[in-house]
C-alpha cells in the first residue's frame, strides 16, 4: 500500500475534472456570447425601399341629425401580403391590418359602433382621449368576440394625434402585435388657425411604426432569451408596409409618429442626420416649435415633426442606437442597441411652397404643478407597480373630479419602463429633478422612465365623475402591462369615495 499512486490518480482526476469545467466554461461562454451578439439587429443600409408606403384610410363617419359623428370599426381576421407573394394571418379594423384614421372635432359629439368578429373577447381603448371611464375601453369594458359595443362622448380636448387599440387584461400584446391599431386625429379653432402642413396623405402623413417578425409566413410572437423587454421584431414596418418609400410634393412635411410596437423603443432621426422641428407630442401641439436631430420615442408615444424637402432629393428616416443610460446588459437586450431604416421620402422635382412654421403653437394647457392638492409615488417594477400586481377588483387610487395632482414616477428597477395615464394629458415637471428637456414641454400621456430615473408628472382630473369605473395607469410595455404593472384609479365628486368595478366576467 503506498501513496505515490494513489496521489497520482488524485491529480489525473483533478485533470480531468479541471478540463471537464474549461470545457464547459468555453461552451457555456460561447453560448452567451452567441446569445450577445445575435441579440441585436440592424437594417440600416439593407432595406430597399420598393414598397409604396400605405396611408390608412381617413374615416371622416357620417353625421346623424343630432350632429353626433358615428364611426363603424369591425374587428376582424384577415390575410396580409407584407411581402410578395406570402400571405400572413394579421387582424385588423376594417381591414385585415392595422384601421382606418378616424378624425374628428372638438365640440363634437362623437359614437363607434364596434363589432367584434375576432375569435377572441377584446376591447378597443381610445389612447389620448379626455373621456369617461365607462367608455374608456379599458379591460373592463370587454366585447366579447361576436359581440358589440358602441361607446360615446364628446370631444373636448386640444387638437392632437392620438390612436386606439385593444386593453384586454393578460392579451394586449397579442392583440396589438396582430394588427389592431389606429389612428385618431383631433382638430379644433387653434390648430386650424395656424399654417402647419394638413393635408392627410400629401404634406401630413401618418407614419405608425412597428417592429415585425416572420416565422414563415406566419407572425412570430416569441419572446428571445434575456428579453424581458416583451416581443421585439428583426424588421420594422410603416403603417403595415415592410421597406416603404413615400414621394412628396411639398417643402415641408408633417409626419405624425405614433411608436405603436409593443416593446420597441426608437430613437429617430434621419439617415443625413438633417434636423426636423418637433410640433407636437401625444396630447397636441408645443408651445412652440422645437428644432432637433433625434427623437426618443417609447411605446405608445406619438410625436409630431415637421421635415424640410429640397426638390429631387431622397431621404431615410432611421432608428439608431439608443442613449437613454441603460445598463450594457439591458441596452443589448431591451432592443438598445438596433437600428432601423424605416421610411425614404422622395421628394418630387420641383415642390410646392410651404409657409413658414409658426413661432408660437399652442399655449399649455396641462397644469404646473403649483394647484397640485395630492402627490403620489409610483415606483415601477415588473412584479407590480409599488410592488401589486394588477387586479381587476381593486382601485388603488381615488382622485376628486376637478383637482390636479402631481404623480412622482420612479425606476428602480433595470429594465425599462414607460409611464401611461388614462383620461389625462400631464406636464412633466422634472426629470431627476432637473427640468425636463424641451421635447417633453408639450402635453403627454405616455413618458418614458428609463432605469433610475424619476420623474414629477403633473395632471388634472376634470371629470366626469364615475365611483365604479376605473381608469388605468400602467407601464406601456404590452407584455409588462400584460403581467400586472398597472393599477386603476376612479374619479369621484368631492367627498365621494371609490365604488366597486362592475362584475364583468364572461
Ligand atoms: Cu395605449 Cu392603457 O393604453
Ligand atoms: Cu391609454
Ligand atoms: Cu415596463
């Protein structure tokens, strides 16, 4: 019996193991470095615009007697061909992607009369709108799938660009990403007075961005390892078209941007890095116009920009690369580190001649915090925001009808978030106690709130009052709203509290 042996198959199984474990080390590196790098995209330089862009049909409705203005949107499945040849199963409003832009006035008194001919319960929410909570279209006012509903208010908001989509709990990423979306213009005396490009479809076009994603011809829906971002897609989309381009005939050019993708930040500008005046964000017009190169949009943001054309050139709008202080982990796996090229304008040979902007818009017309009666924290993170998870049956929050509030919006999590309020269009006061940067100076109802980062949000709840309907706030992020980072508020009249949401099971 010696040791010498013995030792010695000690170290050969010590080898072994040791080469067994940088083995696996390489293979499991390897694996994440796979994982890293494939994780980001680009089709700047790779896409070549030969589509024609499509403008989503203006729907203007039909007036009844009483003036009410009455839209139809039917729900539907259908069959797109995004590209030649290749049919993929979409669902639309309509139509069988994406609906008509429904555009209306203020003062005015407008119904939808919505069917739904999916072969799913939905809801369809009108994003932006000032309105009452019970035709909101939030996940309790369900329709079930065969099924109508025909909501009504009147319009009494600034001109803007908002747009409607479905909210039902748990499947508004599924139900968004498969095509149901719109546009829905406001106008009134302000916007009308001021010369600003407002021809729909000529010199005032809607660009609705979305990031796509094909698993043959079907829609693919996976979420990618490490991506708690929700769905991201390797291609974009304008209004429904892959590679579009789009002639012009006008020196300036309004694009209305709605990010209506269910995950994807954007950070656009143009390809000759020209700059644009920003005119608009998601509740209407700036104060005054605002001359940049690059717009951050998250989903569910809209902005307005006006673009300046010289005769017989081409230009790309593009997505770069996202500098909103993510960690190196989140900017590569929440999508910050892709770029797009995403629509080419080309303008006609000789153009018509567009006044020049306006130096003043539209006067604020969100509160400033000073008449603010509550403050209130809401801290995001993916298990719930302050920590709960939605739940239909509770209100988390009461508001009295005609007071302002100030919400204080904190990150505290890594991964980004946004920040959406219903009924309400908000002034955000900072951003990490700083002022906030020009572009948020307009009125908005979507904020972005990157990681560790605060903002102060200031809003009024003018009415109406509803005890049992609920509003939602959330993260829009659809599979983040869809796991539970929302909570409802109601608004009541002064010494009224919170009522119970109608039962609304199927
Ligand atoms: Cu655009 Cu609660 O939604
Ligand atoms: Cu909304
Ligand atoms: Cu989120």
């Amino acid at each position: 019996m010696s040791s010498v042996p013995r030792s010695r198959l000690w170290r050969r199984l010590l080898l072994g193991i040791g080469s067994l474990v940088v083995l696996l080390l390489a293979t499991v590196g390897g694996c994440v470095t796979w994982t890293y790098t494939s994780a980001t995209v680009s089709t700047v330089g790779r896409v070549d615009f030969t589509e024609e862009l499509t403008v989503p049909p203006l729907a203007t409705g039909t007036v009844a007697a009483d003036g009410t203005r009455i839209f139809e949107l039917d729900m539907r499945t259908g069959r797109t061909e995004f590209r030649p040849g290749k049919f993929t199963e979409t669902w639309g409003f309509n139509g069988d992607y994406l609906g008509p832009t429904l555009r209306a006035r203020r003062g005015e008194r407008v119904e939808v009369r919505i069917r739904n001919g999916l072969p799913e319960d939905s809801t369809v929410h009108w994003h932006g709108m000032h309105l009452p909570a019970a035709m909101d279209g939030g996940p309790h006012q369900m329709v079930r799938a065969g099924g109508e509903w025909t909501p009504h208010w009147t319009v009494n908001q600034p001109a803007a660009t908002l747009w409607y989509h479905p909210h039902p709990h748990g499947a508004t990423e599924s139900h968004v990403r498969r095509g149901l979306a719109g546009m829905f213009l406001l106008d009134d005396a302000i916007a009308e007075s001021l010369s600003l490009p407002s021809n729909y479809g000529v010199d005032d076009l809607p660009v609705i961005v979305q990031d796509v994603k094909f698993n043959g011809t079907a829609l693919d829906s996976s979420h990618r390892i490490f991506r708690n971002a929700g769905f991201l897609g390797d291609q974009t989309m304008v209004n429904g078209t892959l590679a579009p381009y789009r002639e012009v005939g006008d020196e300036l050019v309004r694009l209305r941007m709605l990010n209506a993708s269910t995950a994807r930040i954007y950070n656009f500008g143009f390809a000759d890095d020209r700059s644009f005046a920003l005119i608009g964000s998601d509740g209407g017009l700036m104060p005054r116009p605002i001359t940049m190169n690059r717009l951050q949009l998250s989903p569910g943001e809209r902005a307005e920009i006006v673009v300046r054309m010289q005769p017989g050139e081409r230009t790309v709008l593009r997505s770069n690369e996202l500098d909103a202080g993510l960690d190196f982990w989140n900017q590569r796996f929440s999508g910050g580190d892709d770029s797009f090229d995403l629509l080419e304008l080309r303008a006609a040979t000789t153009l018509r001649p567009s006044p020049a902007l306006p130096a003043a818009l539209a006067a604020p017309s969100t509160p400033d915090g000073s008449d603010s009666v509550q403050e209130r924290r809401f801290e995001l993170n993916l298990a719930g925001i302050n920590k709960q998870p939605m739940a239909m049956d509770r209100i988390d929050l009461t508001v009295t009808r005609g007071s302002a509030e100030t919400w204080v919006v904190q990150n505290a999590d890594g991964m980004p978030h946004n920040f959406h309020v219903h009924d309400v269009q908000f002034r955000v006061l900072t951003v990490n106690d700083a002022p906030p940067p020009p572009e948020l100076s307009g009125p908005k109802d979507t904020v972005f709130v990157p990681p560790n980062t605060t903002v102060r949000l200031a809003m009024r709840f003018d009415g109406p009052a509803d005890p049992n309907s609920p509003y939602m706030y959330h993260c829009h992020l659809l599979w983040h709203e869809d796991q539970g980072m929302m909570g409802q508020f109601v608004v009541v009249d002064p010494g009224q509290s919170a009522g119970k949401p109608a039962h609304h099971g199927h």
